[in-house]
C-alpha cells in the first residue's frame, strides 16, 4: 500500500486517496472548435509509461483536494507531490 | 499409551500439563508446550499424510514454518482447518486432527497405486494427459484431480470465529526473535526508539533456544529470556510471538499475521482467532534467519528421514527422540551437535560426512564423545516404506561422481542436513535484489530497495559473534537516525564453536542399475527426473521449470527445494547458480486464512450502514428494508400478509389516488456557493441556467466527457449565489468528485465551492392530488397555492417552529413536494406528516412504489441512465442547449452518436396485459432466430402500471423512435421466459404532465 503525502494534510495511507489518472492532460478549452482527433485525445487516449509518471490522486478521504503525485509506475518510488495549481519541476 | 519417544530430563515442555488429543481418531497425549509433531513424535507415530501426486506415506521433515509434508486438518471447537502444520499447530487438550490426501486411509491409500504407476505421472504431466479431448475436462478430469489433488478439504459452514483488523506504526519492525532479532531491538529500543519485534514460534530466542552457545556466561537461552524481559518491560516496545511477517509491501507497509487462539481449544469471547497487522515502519530490519537444506539421495521422502536441526530441536526444545537408532547424514559441522545432543541422551548415532576429513573443534568434540564418524560416506537410498528401516551407504570418490561399494545399515531416522540457505523471502519481496554468495552456496539479499536491513543468518553471517556484532551495530545506527539519540550498548562476549567449511555437494548420485525416486520438492513431488524431463523438453527459464513441474509452489513455496532445484538445473545447463537465477517470492510466506484477510469486514459489516433520522419510525411500522448503496431505505411498508407486490401495488394506488409520503433523505445534496456558481452550473448541466431566478428549481442532467449521461436531478437557486443541487442516491458521492476536479484543476479561476449536504438535511416528498391539501395544514403560515408555490418553486417556511424548505418537484409524476427540515429535526417532521396526514389518507411510500411511480411515468433513473447512454438515448435530448458548450459536448457530435436508428426509451407492454416482463430481458424480432438472436433492445425496468392495472416496463431499443406500435418478443433465458409484446410510448401515464402542474 502506497504512502503518500497529500502536501495539504501530510503522509497519508493510499486508501484514503482515489487514482485520478494522467495530471498532464489539459482539458481543451471551452467554445473552442477542435477537431475530433484532439478531442478523441483528450478524452481517450493516455499513455501508460514505465517510469515516471505525473498523475492525479483525490484525497477523498481528506482534504478533498486534487493533488499531483509524481510516481514511478513501475517501481511506485513517489519522487514529489504538489498542489493542483503548484508547478512541477 | 506410552510416550516411547520421549526423554525424561530435556526440554521446554510443562510436564506437569499432560494434554489428550486425537490423530486419526486414535487417543495420544503430549505436553503443553508441545505442537502436534512433537507430541505425535513422542509417541511414535511418524506416518502422517499422503504425498501430493504419487501418495508416497508422509512423515515429518522439519520442526517449524519449513515443514513440507506434516499437514493435516485439524478441528477445533466445532470448526474444522484445511493446511494445518503439525509442526506449527501447538498442541491444547481435546485437539483432533486427521491426516489429508489419502482415501480411505493413511495406512491404506488407493491413490498409492500413484506411486507405482508413475511413469505415467511425469514432469507436466496435467499438462500433456489432461489436454484433449477437451469435452473430458467437465466430466473427467477436472473431478479426478479434484478428488485426487490437495491437501485438505475447506469447511462449507460459516466460520464462527472472529478475525480482527490492526494499523500500527513503529520506527523499528522487527521480523523474527533470534540472535540478530534480539540483539538489533535491543539496540534501538534502548536508543529510544519505537520497535515491533514480531516472533513466528511461541517461544523467543530462534537458533539461541537450541544452540551450544554462552553470551557472556549465560546459556543463549538464558540470555534471550533476559533480553525478551527486558524488552517486554520496555513502553517503546511492543513484542509479538505466534506472529508471522508474511509479506512486505511498498513504501515499508508489512503484513503481520498474528496467531492469537489457534494453541488454544478455543477463542475466548471478544478475542480474535487471528489478528492481521497492517505495519508502517520507518526501518525494516529481517532477522529472519535461515532453513537448513536437504541432500538430495533416494528414497529421501520416506518417513524417518528428517532434517538435522529439526532432530535437535525435537531433542532440546520437547524432549522427543526422532529415532533411537539414527543416522546423521552431512556435508558440514553444523549436524554434529545434532550427534552430539543425542549422544548426550545416550543414543548412538553413525555420522555419515561427504567430506573427505575435518578437525574442527566441534568435531574434535564429538570424537572424543566416541561418535562413529565416517568420512567420504553418503547414504544412496533410505529403505522402508511407511518408516526408514535401514539405509544404503557407500563411501564417495572425491569428485562426488562415484560409489564405491554399497552396504546396507540399520536406522530408524536419517538426520540430513546439506548446509543452510537463509531465508530472504521478506528482503526479496521489498524489491531488492540478491546476490549469490559462493561461500555459502546461497542467495543472501544484495542492494536494499526499501529501507530494510537483513542481519544474522538471513543474510548469510553463520558465527554467532559476528551477528551480534553487527545486530547491536545496526540497532543503534538506526535508531539514532530516527532518535537522535547516543545510548549504544556493550556488545555482550560470545563463546561458540568454530566451524570448518561444509562441502559443495547436494545429490547422492544413483548408483547403476537403481532407479531410487530422488525427492527435491518434497509437498510437490518433484523429483530429479521430473527436472532433468523438463529440460530435455525444452524449458529453460527457471521461472517455466517451476510452472511445469509444480518445483517450489503451493503452500510451501520452496523452503526446502528451492536451492536444490537451482543446483540440479545448473548442473544441466552447466550453468553457475546465478545465472540461472532463482524464481521470483511471493507473498504470503506462509499461507494466511481467508478469514484473517477479510477481518471484521463481514455481512453487514462488509460495508457501512447509514440510515435516515427516520430510519426507527420505518422500523416501528414494518418497513421491509433495501439496501441501496450504502442506505438502507424503505422498500415497502407490510400491511397484514402483504408480500411486496401488494403492498408496493397499495402504496403507489394511494399516492395516485390521494397522497403519500416518501423519506428521501438519501438523496445526494450538495451546497453550490459562490460568485461563480450559476457560471459553473451552466458548464456542468446540459441545459442553460445562468437565468434561473431565485427560488426557483430547474432539472439538470450533467454528462462525462464522452457524452454518456452521469447523473440527473433538480437544483435550486436559494439565494443569489447559493444553490441547492441535488443528485441521485449511488452517484452522490461521484458527482461531487467530478465538481471538485473541475473546480481545483480545470477551472480554478472559477470562485465557487461545493460541499456534501446530504448529511445535514431530512427531506420527505409529498405526492398525490391531495398533497397541496395536506400541505397547507402543514404550513399554515405560507401560500403553498399554485401561484404561491408554482410547479418548481421554492419557498423556506416555518414548520411548527422550526426550519423547513419547500421545493415543488415531482418525482412520480403527480402533483408533489418535497420537505426539507434539518435532520435533527427529520423525525418530528415525519411523525407530524403522518399525524395530519391521517385526514388526507396518507400512506408512507417504499423504494418500490416509488419506482413504479417513476416507470409508469417514463421518468429515467438509474437502470437507464446505466454508464452507456447519451441524452437521445434516454429521452434527455431536449435537455440539451444548443447555444453553450458544457462538459461532454463536443462527444455528442460523434459519428455514432448520431446514427439514425440509435436507441432511444421506449415503453413495453405485454399483449396479453398479464405477463410481468422480467428486466434485462432482451428485444428480439424472431423467438426462434438462430443463436445469437440479433438484440435490438433491452428492458430496463419493469413495474405493475396502478394507472392502467397491467405489467409496464421501460426498455433502450434500437431506432426506438419510429418503433412504437410494432411488436417484438422480449426473452429471458435466465427465467425461461419469451413474451409478446407491444412498443409503446414511455410516457405511459399523463403524457403532457399537466398534473405536476395542477
Ligand atoms: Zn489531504
């Protein structure tokens, strides 16, 4: 079971958390004429890498906050974590 | 009956407690302090089961966790456990068990026929008899192995016993209580640091217990009880025999399985059979030491042929003889004080040692004992079949190839030990690598992955002196990086015997013209033929000789065999250990019970109950429950003999007919506030809001990105930037995750925030032509006329003092309201309804009235809108704005979703008017079209319509539009059932809605 550290409440079990998938995926604009292979993008299609991974976690349980979780999928190494509106890096 | 076996002056037994027990049906007794193998030991029995495959007699091979065959079903207190170690199981008075995998007995067993027939029986051989031809699986095979295959048989009978759930946090965890176990949490816990030792046995100390050792003057017994006392006294430290680490997960999460009951005839009351420990530690340290490996020779599963250490430990620790006439088989010093303990009870064992000659001190000491040593000697074969009789033996060229002469020996036990392999299975399952240490022939731990440490004899350090070096070293520099603290303890003086080096040789060769079975995997029954097929056939991963040959699996997972199996198939490939790797360990280390994983998390407390502040009225007026997500809510409420149909029939007439009243408390509610919020709303729902006025309800539905509906229900706007959203029972919680995501991450400039109110409000819906009646008794302080209160308005009035929220909203089609008061209040509001409601003939309402309510009136809910459906689909479509864009809208222009003869709602009757539709049947044009019937629809829901007194159902059907008046045949092979049926329109009552309205 991961440890993670939500950076509102601190070092956190994971089933106190829900998986939000892929945390780079922007949401296209609202009114904004996009084509329908930008769209089918953004809703579908993910990539699934071997290694660093920036993803979504809801603390659920907690805060209730969306937090960044930068993790390696295939180790579970959790390098940082961040707010939703921090910058990565 | 007499304890033949046992010796009078030696052990750690109470003998004062003589314990009965049962084997087999058959009376023996024993010690406290005994397990089941020492006590059925002492009284000479040693067949204890059937081998898996061939049914070859079983007996004991180890003394602890290491024991691949001694497995029984034990009973205890009425219950009755498959998988039992004999080893393990500690003996308690009135204790049964029966031996597994042998029919009709242990001393009889057909299966046996295995045995002599196994040339059928070779390496794969499920794989390569069991194949074809595949119609034989159902009838054949699958019940023969079923029959034939595994230890032990699961009780049908619910388990009695209760099984508890433990988070716990420490700096230290500690995982076993021998040399290096003791000495590292003595270290820390006494540098402040907060340490779990968990011990596997139900005595402390490991190795210490049974070796010839002094640490600082005292026995290693004596000094382990010292430690253990101290620590015990200690408030840092939380100490745990009969408890098992037995998997360790990511980010230094462990599993403790602790034993609590099983040594006792039965659990007292409130205290669990077995408890699981979910521990966070900051450090690891696996102290787990290590299991003596066997020579491999022929025959070498017969019962009698023991490992050496567990000759000891039956000897020092219970007082038990595993033979009189032994043979100690070797190819190193550590079997000696195996010799020497019996020679001490004045038993003469012969040692047999593969290597050529040795002087070390140890056995110096067993010489000048008068022991028979025979150097350069091997035993070729054990003899016997339920028991060892005699063995062959035979002196060894030097490079292990050749026998000499072969001799044949009387015994009754063979003592075998081929060195010790440490027990890395916790350091590998962290993610760690291993390494292979050649002067041990073993893997040890390499590189930590976690933060873990592996000490003593796990990781391959075999002198007492170095591991407590090191253990001491390690307890304190760990603890002082978690404590900051200096206080490091003297490292006690050992005094032990040193020992010279063991000799590379693990298999006895065969000797010509003999075809002895040579056992590596003692539970799977993998043999050195079965390796040495498997290779010829081709496999060469270590991880698919594993699979094909069963080596290292189930419940045993490889103590004994692993590294035997690694040589043999190093040998073969003419490879190096290491590169042919070992396979990968898996938790758990030992097999943990289905009811230790699932806890307290049984029936209904698998998940947690909420109900309503009304939930003891319903209960007090024989409300029939149903569990509805986590809710329990009102299905019916029983009148007399009512079943549900009548009583749900009942309740929905009078709701049509005068009014009733319904607890809908457990719809999701959530709080929308902020500048921002109508702005949000209008991203959210499907339609237009930012022009709903203040105290005013409009019904939304909101969409996923790929345009299937979520979610659908009424929000008010109750002040000019606070609105009341309410959502559906199941997706309350979902929808408030979904707001929250688009509020934190998409769009953050948006000032809004949303919170869950479903807790804080009581609601009660009114419906019928007489709720306006009945309401205006309710409220006579407000105007709840039709222009006071119009369809969709909102209104706060006073109810009897305190309170309350009028929304007029329907969900049945008729005319209705809904009453909010806060849920302290939820119960006086219900009772008053009731009361005032006598004059109007109220009747509470259940789920299913209320269902047919919604059916009959063509409102969608959850069994339509089910995670496939868009707005079309579901008659929502006029819902949807044209003008703004919202969440999933861009989907809805998909290719598919656009499709002229797309699904839509459609209503479904029975031609006959009597005939309830069973819902998922599935709409077909041909009842008798071949398979697979073309599916042009299915039924979503189904009711008995009150309005018009024959069946009703909701069904999804292909080009539903244009379908209406044609006939189709619903069908349901789960019921057996084909109906005629007619498509009708899903507004099946009042079309135009103007009784909402009136
Ligand atoms: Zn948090």
């Amino acid at each position: 079971m991961l440890y993670i550290k939500c950076p509102h409440c601190g070092l956190r079990s994971q089933n106190e958390f829900a998986y939000g998938g892929d945390a780079s995926v922007k949401r296209p604009e609202l009114n904004k004429e996009i084509s329908d292979q930008e769209w089918d993008e953004f809703v579908y299609l993910r990539k699934s890498p071997r290694g660093k991974h920036l993803e979504l976690w809801h603390h659920v349980s907690g805060c209730r906050q969306w937090i960044k979780v930068l993790r390696d999928t295939s180790t579970h190494e959790i390098f940082n974590t961040y707010k939703s509106e921090e910058k990565v890096g | 009956m007499v304890q033949n076996f046992r010796l009078d002056q030696i052990g750690l037994i109470n003998r004062e407690k003589k314990l009965s027990f049962k084997f087999n049906g058959k009376k023996y007794f024993g010690y406290e302090g005994d397990t089941l193998a020492s006590a059925l030991i002492a009284n000479g029995v040693h067949l204890v089961g059937r081998s898996f495959k061939y049914h070859r007699p079983r007996g004991f091979f180890g003394a602890g966790v290491d024991e691949p065959y001694a497995i029984v079903q034990l009973y205890r207190n009425g219950e009755t456990e498959p998988n039992v170690r004999a080893t393990e199981q500690e003996l308690f008075d009135g204790l049964e068990a029966k031996s597994v995998n042998c029919w009709p007995s242990v001393n009889f067993d057909i299966g046996a026929i295995n045995n002599f027939l196994n040339i059928f029986l070779p390496a794969g051989f499920y794989y390569k008899t069991f194949m074809w031809p595949r119609s034989f699986w159902y009838w054949i095979y699958e019940p023969f192995i079923r029959k034939a295959a595994g230890f032990g048989v699961a009780s049908k009978e619910h388990d009695r016993e209760r099984y508890e759930h433990k988070y716990e946090f420490c700096d230290l965890l500690i995982a076993g209580s021998g040399p290096s176990g003791l000495a590292s949490a003595y270290a820390a816990a006494k540098n402040g640091a907060r340490v779990i030792l968990a011990e596997d046995k139900p005595r402390f100390g490991g190795s210490l217990l049974t070796s010839d050792v002094s640490i600082n003057n005292q026995s290693g017994k004596e000094w382990a009880d010292n430690i253990i006392t101290e620590l015990k006294g200690m408030t840092n430290v939380t100490v745990k025999n009969r408890a098992q680490i037995f998997g360790y997960y990511d980010h230094n999460m462990l599993v403790m399985s602790e034993r609590v009951s099983d040594h006792l005839p039965k659990s007292e009351e409130f205290t669990p059979k077995q408890r699981l420990w979910y521990i966070r530690a900051k450090q690891v340290v696996i102290s787990s030491g290590s299991i003596e490996r066997p020579i491999v020779f022929g025959n070498n599963d017969t019962p009698g042929v023991v490992l050496a250490s567990a000759a000891k430990e039956y000897m020092k620790v219970y007082g038990v003889l595993v033979g009189k006439k032994p043979i100690v088989f070797t190819n190193n010093d550590s079997a000696y004080e195996t010799a020497i303990e019996f020679k001490k009870n004045n038993i003469n064992p012969i040692v047999l040692d593969s290597r050529q000659d040795s002087n070390s001190e140890i056995i110096k000491e067993a010489k000048s004992l008068g022991i028979n040593i025979k150097f350069s000697h091997v035993v070729v074969a054990a003899k016997g079949y339920k028991k060892v009789k005699s063995c062959d033996i035979s002196e060894i060229s030097e490079d292990k190839q050749n026998l000499n002469q072969i001799k044949n020996i009387e015994c009754d036990c063979i003592c075998v030990s081929g060195f010790w392999t440490p027990t890395i299975h916790l350091a590998s399952q962290s993610g760690g690598k291993t390494k292979f240490k050649e002067e041990i022939d073993a893997f040890v731990p390499d590189k930590s992955k976690q933060k873990e440490v592996t000490l003593g004899s796990a990781n391959g350090i075999f002198t007492l002196e170095e591991t407590l070096k090191t253990s001491f070293d390690k307890g304190f520099e760990l603890s002082k990086e978690i404590t900051n603290k200096n206080n490091s303890q003297q490292i006690p003086k050992v005094s032990e015997k040193k020992h010279s080096k063991h000799d590379r040789f693990w298999c006895v060769p065969l000797p010509k013209g003999k075809n002895y079975k040579r056992f590596l995997d003692f539970q799977n029954d993998v043999a050195v033929s079965d390796i040495e097929l498997a290779i010829r056939e081709g496999y060469r991963s270590i991880e698919h000789v594993k699979r094909y040959t069963t080596l290292g699996m189930a419940t045993d997972q490889g103590k004994t065999s692993n590294l035997n199996g690694l040589q043999l198939v190093s040998n073969i490939e003419n490879k190096v250990v290491p590169a042919v790797g070992h396979t990968t360990f898996r938790p758990p280390y030992t097999p943990i019970s289905i009811g230790a994983i699932v806890g307290r998390e049984i029936g209904k407390h698998s998940k947690p109950t909420r109900k309503s502040p009304m939930h003891n009225w319903h209960e007090k007026n024989n409300a029939v429950f149903v569990d509805a997500g986590v809710w329990l809510r009102p299905r019916y409420y029983k009148r007399g003999n009512e079943g549900l149909f009548e009583a749900s029939k009942r309740e929905a007439e009078n709701v049509r007919k005068n009014v009733g009243v319904c607890d809908v408390t457990t719809l999701g509610k959530i709080d929308v506030k902020g500048p921002d919020a109508a702005e949000f709303l209008n991203r959210v729902y499907t339609n237009a809001w930012l022009k709903l006025p203040v105290g005013k309800a409009r019904y939304g539905v909101m969409l996923r990105e790929d345009g299937i509906v979520m979610d659908d229900g009424t929000t008010t706007r109750i002040s000019e930037n606070h609105y009341h959203m309410t959502t559906t029972t199941a997706q309350a919680a979902n929808v408030l995750s979904h707001l929250e995501y688009y509020l934190q991450l998409v769009w953050p400039e948006l000032d809004v925030n949303v919170v869950s109110t479903t807790e804080q409000w009581a609601g009660a819906a009114i419906a019928g032509p007489k709720s306006r009646d009945l309401l205006q008794k309710l409220f006579p302080d407000t105007d709840v006329s039709n222009e006071g209160l119009p369809f969709m308005g909102f209104v706060e009035a006073n109810f009897f003092g305190v309170n309350a929220r009028i929304f007029r909203i329907s969900f049945s089609g008729e005319l209705a309201y809904e009453v909010n008061v806060e849920s302290d209040n939820g119960n006086f509001m219900w009772e008053k309804i009731i009361e005032i409601g006598k004059d109007f003939d109220l009747q509470p309402y259940g789920t299913e009235a209320l269902s047919t309510l919604r059916i009959e009136m063509g409102h969608v809910a959850g069994s339509e809108l089910d995670g496939r459906t868009i707005p079309y689909d579901t008659g929502l479509d006029g819902l949807v704005s044209k003008k703004k864009d919202f969440i999933g809208k861009r989907s809805l222009l998909k290719k598919a979703y656009n499709e002229k003869d797309r699904q839509r709602l459609v209503g479904v009757v029975p031609l006959d008017k009597k005939t309830s539709i069973p819902e998922g049947s599935h709409l077909v044009k041909d009842p008798k079209g071949k398979l697979p019937n073309p599916k042009l629809g299915h039924i979503s829901a189904s009711c008995w319509s009150v309005e018009h007194n024959n069946p009703f159902s909701l069904a999804i059907l292909k080009d539903g539009k244009n379908m209406i008046g044609s006939k189709l045949y619903a069908m349901s092979p789960l019921k057996n059932k084909t109906i005629e049926v007619e498509i009708v329109s899903s507004h099946y009552v009042d079309p135009k809605g103007e009784r909402v309205r009136s």
